[in-house]
C-alpha cells in the first residue's frame, strides 16, 4: 500500500475537501482505504485511519 499525498481546498468554516485519482477498477481488487491527518496552527495533530471494502463515494470527474 502507497499513501500519497494530496491538495485540500477549504469548503467551509472547518470543512476540506480532497479529490482522489484511483485507478480504472478493473486494475484493482475494489477495496480503498482512507488515511486522514489534520495539524492545526499550534502544531496539534489529529490521524484518522479507516479501511473499506468498498468506495464510500465515486464522482465521475467530467460530471463536476
């Protein structure tokens, strides 16, 4: 498994948002897993780890 970063835009008071490029599902086993970590301006830190069998939500990109 590759964790890899990306670019959050604000969507809210305390609401990002992030989208994810997977690849085509026929090249993987179906399964995703999301990694969180939050640091705020004091330096606090929050990590949230949670597996999933299956996408919890898929956006076509050329419908946004």
């Amino acid at each position: 498994m590759t964790w890899q970063p990306v670019k959050t835009k604000k969507s809210g008071r305390s609401e990002y948002t992030a989208v994810l490029k997977h690849p085509r599902l026929q090249h993987t086993t179906g399964a995703v897993t999301l990694r969180t970590e939050g640091v705020d301006a004091a330096g606090n830190t929050i990590t949230n780890h949670q597996p999933r069998l299956r996408p919890h939500r898929t956006v076509n990109r050329d419908t946004l």
